[in-house]
C-alpha cells in the first residue's frame, strides 16, 4: 500500500507504541529482617525460632526459593516484541554540490532516496510451549520449597543434638562440682586425722592424689559445655559477640549448685538458675524427655515416605523432568515469526507483513527429547534412592531408640538411690574412723560411675529421639 502525500512519521510511531504490552509484572523486593539478638538465657523453642529466622543455610535455601519464584514468573512471560527503527540513504553526493544530507526531500532524478523503516516483530509461540514451560518451572519452585524444609530438618537436628551435648555437660558438671566439693571436706578431715595422729600422712597424700580426677571432671564438662554453646551460637548464625546480656560469673554460683540436690526424675540443676560454666556464652534451659513413643516402625515408615521433605522435592523434580520431556517435544512445533512494518521511501508511504518460520533441516528436536529422557530417568532413580534411604534411616533411628530405651530402664530410682546411700554409708564410716579412705574412694567411684552413665543414658535417649524425627520429617510429640 502506497500514498503519496508526505505527511510526519511521528503519528505512525505514536499508534504502533500504543498496542505494544502497557505493563510488566514486577517482583517486589524482600524487605530486609532486622536481625534478631540472641537472649543470654535461651530456651530450645526460642533457639528453633531464631535458627529459623537466622540459620545460614536456611536463609541461602530460602533465597534460592527466591530464585525459583522469579524463575517461574519468567517462564511465564510472552515473548517479547522487536521493533526496528531504520534510516538509510539520507546522505547522497552531487558533483557540484558535493555531499549533502536530504531528511525528508525527493529528488525524482537520484537513484535512491531517503528510506524510514518502522518494523514490529512478533513471535507466535504454538504447541503450548509457555504452558509447559511454566508448569516445569513451577515443579522446580516446588521442588525448592521442599528443599527449603529439608535444610530446616537439617539444621534443626544439629542445633536439638547440641542442645542436648550442653544438657549433659551441664548435668556432668553439676555431679563433679558437687563430688569435688564434697571430697575437699574428706581431704580437709583426712588432713585433721593426720594431724590428730589418728591416720598416717600418707593417707593425707593418698587423698590429695585422689582429688585430681575430680578436678579433672570438672574442667572436662565445663570444656564440653563451652564449645556446645558455641556450636548452638554458630547454628544461629551469630558470633559470641551477638548475645544481648552480659555474663554474670560463674564462680559466684558454684554454692548454689553444690546445694542442688540429685532427682532421678529431674535434670539434676535447676534450669532457670545458676550461671553457665566458665566463660560460656548462653545459659541453655532444656530438659531431657525420657517418654517413650508410641508409633510403631511400620507407621514411622509411611510417615517418613509421606512427609519427609528430602523425599518430596525428589518426587517434584522428577515431576518437573516429566514436564521437561514433554517441553522438548514440544519444540519440535515450529513457532511463528510475525512482522509488519511502516516504510517512507522519499514521499512514498507503505505498510506490509512478513511471515517465517524455521525449517527443520538439521536440528529436528530429537537429540533434545532423547536428552530429556534420560534426565527424567535419572531423577526418578533419585527419588527412589531418596526413598530408600529415608527408609534406612527410619529403620536404623528406630533400632538406636529401641537399644537406648532399654539401656534408659535399667536405671531406675531404687538403682540410683543405693549408689548414693552406698557413698553416704562410706563416707559417714570414714569420718568416724570405721572404713578406710580407699573404700570410701571405691564408694564415691561407684556413685559418680552410675549417676554419669544414668546422664549419658538420657542423653543417648534424647539424640535417638531427635534422629527418629529427623529420619521421618516431623516431631513425634
């Protein structure tokens, strides 16, 4: 179509803007978390919390979830599209006049005039291409989403397991502060009978000797102690420096603890006094739960098969390779290439569409189906495993529970409360000269044995409980 009256380009332009796409969805940006301190006295609950909230690994999971949702809404996008802004032959040489520019005059006796080219391009995508390509993007965000839980598993049983590290420690220490206090009265009334005579000195060197384990023990769980606290701040994302109270001394609870008293049914320390050992960061309150389950093995197993959420994002992304096949077949439909376009050739207008498509001459899609295939046969062999191995571990957390339940039973209250009858039945015969130091160091062994390996005991019960609930993907309470 041509006209002949030579009228301003600008009307055209303004009209073919006008039916491009207004407007682009946009993300909103995350807003930026304040970042949370980490109490002086920090209960299990709060630090699930702010590992949630701070963990590392948790927020990078979190960003690629991000990543998968701004992916999602790029596949869904339409293809963009082109427009083409041309000017050719606007500069033209005359002999007499020399060079010259000429914008919008014609010159009926050159040999080629000014030409202005406005093009649209659209692709026409067929074989619902943007519908497949959407629905794989959305299994991948799905399948992140459930990886993102799967690094809250993973953090929570590590964080639930120093919980439980620093419980012990806190137990160990409360049983060798309280012996190492104790056993600094018999030294001091081993010392009185030597002086008095009643005992030879090497008695006293007998007993100054034996009180190094004590010490020993003491140092040992305080160390243990520190480096659970600091592995409980390092799951939380934060350094030392970020905890929001000052340490009270430690030293100036060591009478409040050598009171406490030893309760089989209790911790043995009360959780909300006292100060943590030695230079310890945080103060943990946690109590050991030493209630059995009541699930049986094969409905832990459907748990875990159901809701563990390593097994769901391998399902989902095997979903996603099915989707990924049938995109890839649906690349061999050729797509169509729509343009049309306004041209001034001098004072000549014209308007025109084109058409093309690809011939599939080489590339014919198959390589890229075959591809496909074998990805989505690789993440169904993926989730198998992941299935199989959640299997495993419900099965192998299941057998620990069963060999720390057992073991849990064998010490009872009558068992505990003969081991400390039998240390206070020594150490009164010793202050009244009817025993001799080495059979109330064989008692005080005897009790310190029994009430050390009844806290390792309940805490072997609470790690096997915690990898129970890490092997199905949910609490058992």
């Amino acid at each position: 179509m041509k006209r002949s009256s030579a009228k301003s380009i600008h009307p055209v332009i303004l009209a073919v803007t006008m039916i491009l796409p207004l407007g682009v969805a946009a993300q909103t940006p995350r807003p930026v978390q304040p970042r949370i301190g980490i109490p002086r006295k920090l209960t299990l609950a709060q630090a699930e919390q702010l590992l949630l909230q701070r963990n590392l690994e948790i927020l990078a999971a979190r960003y690629q979830v991000d990543s998968f949702r701004a992916a999602r809404l790029i596949a869904s996008f339409k293809p963009n599209p082109v427009m083409t802004l041309g000017m050719e032959q606007i500069v033209f040489y005359s002999p007499l006049a020399g060079s010259y520019p000429r914008f919008f005059t014609t010159d009926g006796d050159a040999g080629a005039q000014p030409t202005y080219t406005l093009r649209v391009d659209k692709i026409w995508e067929r074989g619902g291409k943007r519908e497949l390509r959407t629905g794989l993007a959305d299994y991948q965000l799905r399948a992140g989403e459930a990886q993102l839980l799967d690094a809250a598993r993973t953090q929570l049983y590590q964080l639930r397991q120093a919980f439980t590290t620093a419980a012990l420690a806190r137990e160990n220490l409360l049983l060798a502060e309280t012996e190492r206090q104790e056993y600094e009265q018999t030294v001091r009334l081993t010392e009185a009978k030597v002086e008095n005579g009643d005992l030879a000195r090497v008695e006293l060197y007998r007993a100054q000797v034996a009180a190094l384990p004590y010490q020993q023990a003491v140092q040992q769980a305080r160390t243990s102690y520190q480096q659970a606290a600091r592995d409980i701040i390092n799951l939380l994302g934060a350094r030392v420096e970020d905890v929001a109270l000052a340490r009270p001394a430690f030293e100036n609870n060591k009478t409040q603890m050598v009171k406490a008293s030893f309760n089989p049914d209790k911790t043995g320390v009360d959780p909300n006094g006292g100060a943590p050992p030695g230079d310890a960061p945080i103060e943990i309150e946690f109590k050991f739960d030493d209630r059995p389950i009541i699930q049986t093995l094969a409905e832990l197993r459907n748990i875990a098969l159901i809701e563990r959420p390593d097994v769901i994002a391998a399902r989902r992304l095997s979903d996603a390779a099915m989707k990924g096949i049938a995109l890839a077949q649906a690349q061999r439909t050729r797509d169509i290439l729509i343009g049309s376009f306004y041209q001034r050739v001098g004072s000549d207008h014209s308007l025109g569409v084109n058409v093309a498509f690809p011939l599939l001459v080489y590339n014919k899609g198959y390589a890229a189906i075959a591809q496909a295939k074998a990805q989505q046969e690789s993440a169904a062999s993926l989730a198998r495993e992941a299935e199989l191995q959640a299997l495993t571990d419900v099965e192998k957390a299941y057998l620990a529970y069963q060999s720390a339940r057992r073991i849990l039973d064998i010490y009872d209250a009558t068992t505990l409360e003969r081991a400390s009858k039998l240390k206070n039945i020594a150490a009164f015969s010793y202050k009244e000269g009817a025993t001799s130091l080495l059979e109330l160091l064989d008692a005080e062994r005897g009790y310190n044995q029994t009430v050390s390996s009844y806290n390792q005991a309940r805490a072997d019960y609470q790690s096997a409980l915690w990898q129970l609930e890490q092997a199905i993907g949910r609490p058992l309470r």
